[in-house]
C-alpha cells in the first residue's frame, strides 16, 4: 500500500512539474493598467530568476488543501508544491485560491500554476493549458 501510495504521488508530481513547464512554454503578455487584457504569466526562467514560484491551493479542502491551526498550509497539494519549489530551487508564495477563481488567477497572473483539484474539460482547456498524463 504504501509503495502505491508513492507511485500516485511520484504520477502527480509529474503531472504538477509538466503543468508548470507549460506554463512557461508562450510568450509573455503584459496585463495593462486597466486590467483588460486576457494574460499575464511568468516563464519558468522568470520563476527562477525571482526566486519564488506562486502557487494556487485550497485553504479549506482537507486533505487537499488547507491551512492549519498554526496558519500554515498542508495537504496533498501543498506536498507537491514544496516538491516542485525544491525543483526549482525556488521559495513558494501559496495563494488561496476558490474552484471559482482558478482560472482568472491564472489568466492574470497572480498564481503561476494551480494545485487545486482542477480537472481537465473542453471549456477549461480552451482558457488555460493542463498537463498531460
């Protein structure tokens, strides 16, 4: 049980590090000061240069996501998103995110990627890009 249980991990990580690859895979896009514009995102040269990744979570899904009694972040997603800023070598600024907002998050760029239970549908995959399995 516990090596399946590593697998899915090891699967799910791959699948966040490939999400997070895509995102850097277009050109840059400036959103302008009135917000009207459609994207804004970070490469993943831009993450690394920064120096911190933003990642969107759940803050009240546990076991996905959460924020604990002491005000920190745990979970599944919060587990694969310290993985991924280890990766990257990269400190991670968790924004909480709703089921709501995920896409305008990314589309704006106040989150890099999304860890929050975002399952693949034709009417998202035309407004942001997933990782393949």
């Amino acid at each position: 049980m516990k090596n399946f249980i590593k697998k899915i991990g090891a699967a799910l990580l791959s699948l966040t590090v490939a999400a997070s690859l895509l995102a850097g895979c277009g050109a840059k896009t400036e959103v302008p000061a009135d917000g009207n514009a459609k994207g804004s995102f970070r490469t993943l040269d831009e993450i690394k240069s920064s120096g911190t990744i933003n990642i969107g979570v759940f803050s009240d899904k546990s076991p996905f996501g959460y924020v604990d009694e002491n005000g920190e972040y745990q979970g599944y997603d919060v587990y694969f998103g310290n993985r991924i800023g280890q990766d990257l070598g990269v400190k991670i600024n968790y924004v909480s995110t709703e089921a709501a907002n995920r896409i305008e998050y990314l589309q704006t760029g106040k989150v890099d990627i999304i860890l929050a239970n975002f399952t693949v549908t034709p009417e998202r995959a035309q407004e942001v890009d997933f990782a393949l399995p």
